[in-house]
C-alpha cells in the first residue's frame, strides 16, 4: 500500500503560502510589513518539511515518480523563497518618481471628483463638510492604486 | 493587495473621526466598482472618490502610466494630509508601494494641525 509522503505536501503547501501571504496579509501590519520576518519563519519550516520529505521519498524501496515530484516540489519552495524579496524590494519599488507632486506648505490642488453615489464633490465642500457636526481639523487624500 | 493599506485606515476610523480627520480615498475604479468592491465586499465606509481620466492624479504628479500588474494608467499611491484650508501640511510620496503611510503616522501628524 502506498503511504502519502506528507510531510512533502505540507511542506510545499506552507512554501506557497509563505510565497504568496506577503501582498495579502502580512502588509497590513507595520511589524510583518518593514521586514518579512513572518514570511521567512513560514518558509523556514516548510524547509524542514521539505527536507523529511526528500529524505523519505530517496529512500531505495521508493518509485521513482515519488523521488521527481518530491523534488519538484523542494525546487518550487526555493523559487518562491527566491522569488520574494524580489517581489518586495524590486517590483515593489516601480513606481514613479512623482518629483512634481504638491509639497508640505504649499495649497493642495483644487478638484472635483464624482463619489461612490454619482454625485460631484470638490475639494473645498471635503474640508468644510463637517464630522460628528463639528468642521473637520483636516482631510487625508489617499492616493491608491484599485479595487483589485 | 492593491487596497491591503486601507484596511488600517478603516480600523482607525474612530480616531480619525475624533481628530477630526476626514479620510478620502482616490483612484481611477468608477464609481460602479467602487461601490462593488469597496463598499458592499470589503466593507468600507470613508470617501471614495472616483478619477477614471486621471485630471486630479495628473495634477497631483502621481500618474503610474502602463502599471506592469493591470497594463493601465493607474494612481501611485501617495497620502496627503491637509489642515482646514486646503494647506498640505504631511504627506508621504513611498518609494515602495508595500510601505504606504500607516494610521498611527497620520494620527501623530494630524496633532500638529491648527
């Protein structure tokens, strides 16, 4: 009877979500965000996953097939170890340079937008619009990339 | 992954509202897709505003022209914080667009407003 090599799977399942969770979920938190030291713990294990797993699938009484998609799999969590700082400190910074941008001091550029509800909105009636009926102290533009 | 810093915007709404800071997101979804997956799935409830021809990120320098992800002409992203005159008094323009500003940075600037 075959027996499944688990700890290949769970190994190589734990090296797609360290891949992959960084953009998703450790972004959101200032300390898993500066460094993915979160992300390096997750592959850390599936490493050594990884490694029990090889070991059982060399050993003699082992198929072949088992030996190739073993290390398929050992190959994978290395390319997406690889492929993560990549992600971060490269891809992450193709940005432009924006050099033009309004600067602190200087007045925020005039607009008038459509909301969520069609309707115009300027930039003035934004920072006159009172909250909790009281005028608002300031406004944050966030400038973002989507919805997706 | 694109919106993953607003999350933190919308947990510290109640701060913000205490500041007195009004918060408001600009990108170029319309306003269709804005109330789609802003509004009714991811469950925020600032001000979105909706620049599709990018007039307003053009003027604010903050076009990302042929972004490698969605192949369009898309918003950088970038926060500027403005006081009740329309005067931009912090702002953060990141280099990498996994390190925008975080609430607790706005909160401690908003202080110094008037």
């Amino acid at each position: 009877m075959k027996r499944l090599n688990w700890p290949i799977w769970t190994g190589f399942l734990l090296s797609l979500v360290a891949g992959f969770s960084y953009p998703f979920v450790f972004v959101r938190w200032a300390i898993t965000r500066e460094f993915p030291w979160a992300n390096l713990v997750l592959f850390a294990i599936a490493f050594v996953l990884l490694a029990f797993g090889l070991r059982r699938a060399f050993k003699p009484d082992k198929e072949i097939v088992s030996k190739i998609f073993s290390s398929l799999a050992a190959v994978v969590g290395l390319l997406l170890l690889g492929g993560l700082p990549f992600v971060i400190y490269v891809a992450g910074s193709w940005l432009p340079a924006s050099s033009e941008a309004p600067r602190v001091g200087q007045k925020a550029p005039a607009f008038t937008l459509t909301d969520s509800n069609n309707k115009p909105v300027t930039l003035a009636q934004l920072l006159i619009e009172p909250i909790n009926n009281t005028p608002p102290k300031g406004v944050l533009l966030i400038f973002y990339r989507g919805y997706w | 992954m694109c919106h993953s810093e607003l999350r933190s915007f919308e947990k510290n709404m109640n701060k913000f509202n205490e500041a007195g800071i009004r918060i408001v997101g600009i990108s170029v979804d319309t306003p269709e897709k804005t109330r789609e997956y802003m509004l009714q799935k991811a469950g925020y409830t600032f001000t979105f505003l909706s620049d599709p021809e990018l007039e307003t990120i053009r003027r604010y320098d903050l076009v990302h022209a042929r972004e490698i992800a969605s192949g369009k002409d898309i918003a950088r992203p970038a926060e500027f914080l403005l006081d009740s005159s329309g005067t931009i008094r912090w702002r953060t323009i990141t280099e990498n667009f996994f390190r925008t500003a975080r609430p607790e940075q706005v909160l401690e600037a908003a202080k110094a407003l008037p």
